[in-house]
C-alpha cells in the first residue's frame, strides 16, 4: 500500500466516524416530547355538586359514606348535597393530605389525584353550586 492511498483511507475513516458521531448525537434529542403546556385536561369552570362533585366522591368515598355504608366512615354521610356543601373545606383539606397522614381521605386508599381535588377546590371557590 502506498502512502497516498493509506492517507486516503484514515481520510476516509476519520469522515465516517464523524457522520456517525453527528447522526447519533441528533438522534438523542428525537424522541424528547415537547413539555405540554396543556392545562385545559382538568375541566373546573362551572363546577356542580350533581354532574362534578358528586360522581368523584361517589367513586372514591361512598364505601364508607353512603347513607348504608355510614357506619364505616363514623358516621359521616357525604351522598347529599346539604351534607358535603357543609363538609365542604373539611372534605377539601382531608382529600389534600399525604397519605401517611392519619386524616388522609379516601382512609387506607390512596389519593384521588390532582384533578378531582381541584375539581373540589374550583367547586368550593365558585360557592359549592347544586
Ligand atoms: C375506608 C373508609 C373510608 C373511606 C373510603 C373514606 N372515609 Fe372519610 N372517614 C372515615 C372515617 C372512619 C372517618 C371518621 C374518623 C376521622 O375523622 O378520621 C372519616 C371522616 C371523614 C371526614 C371528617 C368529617 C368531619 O367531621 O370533619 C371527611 C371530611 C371525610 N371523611 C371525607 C372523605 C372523603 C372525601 C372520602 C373519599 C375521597 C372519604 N372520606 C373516604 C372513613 C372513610
């Protein structure tokens, strides 16, 4: 081989390796999703305790404070309007703590999740509509 042609190749290597370089570092980026700035997933305009509130406590909290269930939750009834629009910031507060904390509703369960809590704070805020 002679010297012209063994430049040619480390040539020829050196422009390879470094498209090979440029092709892996853009592909790191290829598959990051843009952030979503979508906020809009957890509707709480117009908030009413029978189509919003209802439903979620029904869900989360009636194995223990439906009018048949009550005797498990204390006592504590929360399937009619008068009754969660009076517990209202109690529910609020309650359904917000960490679940290790000993007030933590659903009790033994686990969180019903960012959206129903601001569903419940948006419902209380917009003065606990039926
Ligand atoms: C496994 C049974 C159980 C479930 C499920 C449950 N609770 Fe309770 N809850 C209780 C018991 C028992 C008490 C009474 C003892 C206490 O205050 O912690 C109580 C008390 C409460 C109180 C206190 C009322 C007051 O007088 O201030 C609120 C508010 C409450 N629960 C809300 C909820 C909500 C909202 C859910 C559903 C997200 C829920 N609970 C699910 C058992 C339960």
């Amino acid at each position: 081989m002679d010297n012209l042609l063994r430049v040619r190749l480390v040539i020829a290597l050196v422009a390879s390796l470094m498209i090979g370089v440029a092709a892996c570092s853009s592909d790191k980026y290829q598959n990051i999703k843009p952030v979503s700035t979508d906020t809009s997933s957890c509707k709480t305009a117009n908030m009413s305790f029978v189509t919003d509130i209802r439903p979620i406590l029904e869900a989360e909290c009636d194995g223990c404070h439906s009018t048949a269930n009550s005797g498990a939750g204390g006592g504590i009834v929360l399937d009619n309007y008068n009754a969660v629009k009076s517990l209202g910031t109690s529910i609020q507060n309650r359904v917000s703590l960490p679940n290790s904390d000993a007030s933590f509703m659903p009790k033994g369960g686990s969180s019903i999740g960012t959206c129903k809590i601001d569903k419940i704070r948006a419902w209380i805020n917009q003065g606990s509509n039926p």
